[in-house]
C-alpha cells in the first residue's frame, strides 16, 4: 500500500464558482441602481432621433424589452461572475504563495490578486477602448470595435500570464545577487502594453452623445466592475481561510 497526496478538488471548484456567482450577482444587482439609468438615457436619445428619421417606435414593446434586459443583466452578471471565479481560482491556486510571501492571510493575497486582474484584464483595455453605452456609436462597427477591445484584452491578458511564469521562474532562484532582475518582468509588460497603443486603432466611432452621458456611464461602469473585483477577492479568500482548499488530503491506493 502506499499514500500520495491529493488537493481538496471538489472544494476548490465550490470556492471558485460559488465566490463568482455571489460577486457576479451583486454586480448585476448594483448595475441597476448606477449603470441602467446612463443606459435608459442613451436609448431615449436615440429613440428620439430615431422617431425624428420617420421611423415608428413602439413605447410599450421598447419597454418590456428593457424590461427583459434588466432583469436578464443580473443573470449575465451571475454568469460572468462564474466565468471570472473559474479564472481566479486557478491563478490564486498556483500564483498563492507568490503573493505576499510573508503573510498568513488568503484574503489579503486574494486581494492583491483581484488588483493584479483588474487592473490587466479591466483598466488597460479601458484606457484604450473605454466604456460607451450600448446606444453610442455605430451599429455598422459594433464587430470592428469588439474586436479591437477583445484583441487588447487578450494581449494584456496572456502577456501578463506568460510574464506571471516568468516572475515565478525568477522569485525560485532569486539570490541576493539577482532579486534585481525580478524588476524586469513588469518593465516588459508595459513595454508590450505601450507597444499595443501604439499599434492598435483608436475607436473608428465619433461621440455624438451628451459628454456628460458618456463620462457618468464610464466612471458607474469602472465602479461598479472595480466592486466586483474586490468583492470576488474578498469572499474567495474568505472561503479559502475557512475551508483550505490547498492543504492536501491523504489518499491510500494499492
């Protein structure tokens, strides 16, 4: 007989998915209250220029259809919440012991975590290619724009990733001669992240919305998307303190 060593496996999956739905939901949630109101008025803008072209607009369909949307937002949040969680459990996994190196506390690597995502995967997307209302900009270029965005989210996201490895690398054989080359590894992230605003296009579309419009619904978007980052560190490290997903189990096999 003989004994090896196994992660609590159905635990971490709990963590990661159940930490997600709850930051996911609460950030649907809180879109209602900050973000719908920016969104109710860009498309009322555009209803009225859309009346104005001759065209009929139907005022009750256009509301249960906003109505639907709002109620459907929750449930996208829960989804991308999930989504998230998945992700950043397995960065939390590996990358743990990493972060903080001299503190006990999960909560406080999750949180330096959840900074570390937000700012890769939600701010420098952002400063190129910042929020809009979904009635701003136009509908012949939605793809074009999503591309851009979706292309300077992945190559902020994998660049941080493929450098994360690198930094891990470095921190195992770092000595007292050489801790200085660790400095290199953020150096070259934002050497590819300068590179990519160089290369990228800026957004093809002209704002013609109310500039008042478009900066509320930016800054409601970046809080409440900064909430839920803080949120999904928060209650991840507070399950993983209770429940140690990463201390192993002893299983015997023959």
């Amino acid at each position: 007989m003989r004994q090896k060593n196994s992660l609590k496996a159905i635990t971490f999956v709990i963590i990661t998915l159940l930490s997600g739905a709850i930051a996911g939901t609460i950030l649907g949630i809180i879109n209602q209250a900050l973000v719908e109101p920016y969104i109710d008025r860009a498309i009322s803008i555009e209803t009225q220029n859309t009346i104005k072209e001759g065209e009929v607009v139907n005022p009750v369909d256009l509301q249960n259809y906003r109505l639907w949307q709002k109620g459907g937002e929750i449930v996208a949040g829960t989804i991308l919440g999930i989504s998230f969680g998945a992700l950043f459990g397995i960065v939390f996994l590996y990358g743990r012991n990493l972060l903080l190196p001299h503190s006990n506390s999960n909560i406080r690597k999750a949180l330096v975590l959840a900074g570390i995502m937000w700012f890769v995967l939600f701010l420098i997307p952002a400063l190129k290619y910042p929020a809009n209302p979904p009635a701003v900009g136009d509908t012949q270029t939605i793809y074009y724009r999503e591309s851009l965005y979706v292309g300077l989210l992945a190559i902020s996201g994998f660049s941080a990733l493929g450098l994360a490895f690198l930094y891990r690398k470095l921190s195992l054989v770092a000595t007292s001669n050489n801790k200085n080359r660790i400095i290199v590894v953020p150096l070259i992230y934002a050497a590819i992240i300068i590179g990519t605003f160089l290369i990228l296009p800026p957004n093809p579309d002209e704002i013609s919305a109310p500039t008042d419009l478009v900066q509320g619904f930016r800054i409601a978007s970046a809080f409440t998307m900064s909430v839920f980052w803080g949120l999904l560190g928060i209650i991840l490290g507070v399950l993983w303190d209770r429940l140690k997903p990463h201390q192993t189990t002893r299983i015997t096999t023959i």
